[in-house]
C-alpha cells in the first residue's frame, strides 16, 4: 500500500505472508524484483476457532451455515454466500433476506442444542 517516507517522497509498503521455510527463497525475490535495501521480517501466529458446517431450514430451501465455536460456546454464524446468493435469485428477494433467515435459523439449532435432550 502506498505511503509517504522521509522529506514525503513517496513509497510503497509491501507485507509478504509466507511459510517460515520459505524466507530466503522469499527474500531473493524481494530484492532481486525490488529496489529495497532492507526488510524487517515477523513471525506472525494465527488462532483458529473450531468450525462446522450445517444445514438449516429456511423458508428459501436448506442453505448451509457455518458455525464458529471456542470452547464449545458458539463464537460465528456465517451462512455461505453461494447458497443465499442462488436462492435470493431463485425466490427474487433481496440476499440480505435470505441471509437473515439462515442466521435465525442457525440460532434456532443453536438454541436447540442447549436445551436438555436437544442433540
């Protein structure tokens, strides 16, 4: 991304996400297609919550739905995108309906997980 350095000429910011076994081969590349004279590098980690998908009833059909869970609390709703988007055109509502009623129903399972004998 653009930025501005010293006595404001202009620079361009470049972030590089790559394997850690593949730093040198990453930094030939670097400076041999830039005209860089250095670079910081990080160790950066990512956090994964655990994900599922599932299937809710909508009045639109049955659209897939994942589910974020940390420590068995649910964390996300994300119904897919794909699927709300070919059934608001198929039913000619808008996609935030359909989104709408994926979360509610993503909610309602949720909601019946937690009730004792829920599954």
């Amino acid at each position: 991304y653009p930025i501005q350095m010293k006595k404001s000429r202009p620079a361009v910011t470049l972030k590089v996400l790559a394997p850690p076994a593949r730093e040198e081969e990453i930094k030939e590349v670097v400076f041999a297609e830039t005209k860089t004279l250095g670079m910081r590098i990080s160790e950066v980690f990512k956090e994964y919550v655990d994900r599922e998908i599932i299937e809710v009833d909508t009045p639109f059909g049955r659209l897939r739905v994942k589910l974020a869970r940390r420590d068995e609390h649910p964390a996300n709703i994300a119904p897919e995108y794909e699927d709300c988007r070919r059934a608001a055109v198929e039913h000619g509502v808008p996609l935030k309906e359909v989104y709408a009623a994926a979360e509610e129903a993503a909610r309602a399972f949720l909601a019946s997980e937690e009730k004792p004998g829920g599954d």
